[in-house]
C-alpha cells in the first residue's frame, strides 16, 4: 500500500534501525520504545491485520514466527521476552499493517493492559 509507513519501511523507503531481514519479514527498532528492547517484527506483504490474514498468508505468518526465537536470542532477550500484536481499535493497532512487538530487558506486568 502506497501510504502505508509499515510497507514502506520494508521497501527502504523510509529508513529504519534493522536488526533482522530476510525475503519475507523485517525487524527494526521502534522509535518509541516502551522497554529497553523494542523490535517491530512485520510482514513485508502488506496485511492490514490478524484480521486481515487469510490461509494464503499462514506460511509467510509461520516464518515470521519461528524466527523470533532467533531474533530474540540476537537481541540479547535470553531471561525472556513478550510478543504482542494489536489488532483492531479497541487493541490499539496505530498502524494497519500486521505487525508483532518484541519487547524485553526488564520484568514484564500482568496484566498488560
């Protein structure tokens, strides 16, 4: 999507502080980090959300999923991390295009919310 900040972080159009990249998903940095690791896990296909996502999407969702384990261990996250994804208004997606945070480096709260 043209206007999407998500689609255009993976198509470099806009940089970012990339910690992981292969042919389907990026990682980057958030900018405004709510702990003191703070990655941004995407799809590079635009899927505007969980909701969004259909079974031709449950191969590139899988990937994505199995390489946070490695993502997390590069990051240092070895005591532990959260993986959260927002979907929808009530679950304060800001950004409409999928995405998970990977956020650790400090004791987590419960409930998060």
């Amino acid at each position: 999507m043209s206007d999407c900040i998500f689609c255009k972080i993976a198509n470099k159009e806009i940089p970012s502080n990339v910690a992981y990249e292969d042919s389907e998903i990026i990682c980057f940095h958030d900018l405004q980090p709510q702990a003191p690791v703070h990655l941004l896990v995407i799809p590079k296909k635009h899927i505007e959300s969980l909701d969004g996502a259909g079974a031709e999407d449950a191969a590139v969702l899988g990937g994505l999923l199995t390489k946070v384990k490695a993502i997390a261990a590069e990051a240092g996250l070895a005591n532990g991390y959260r993986l959260v994804c927002n979907c929808g208004e009530d679950g304060m997606q800001t950004v409409k295009h999928l995405h998970f945070h990977l956020l650790g480096k400090r004791k987590m709260l419960w409930p998060p919310g």
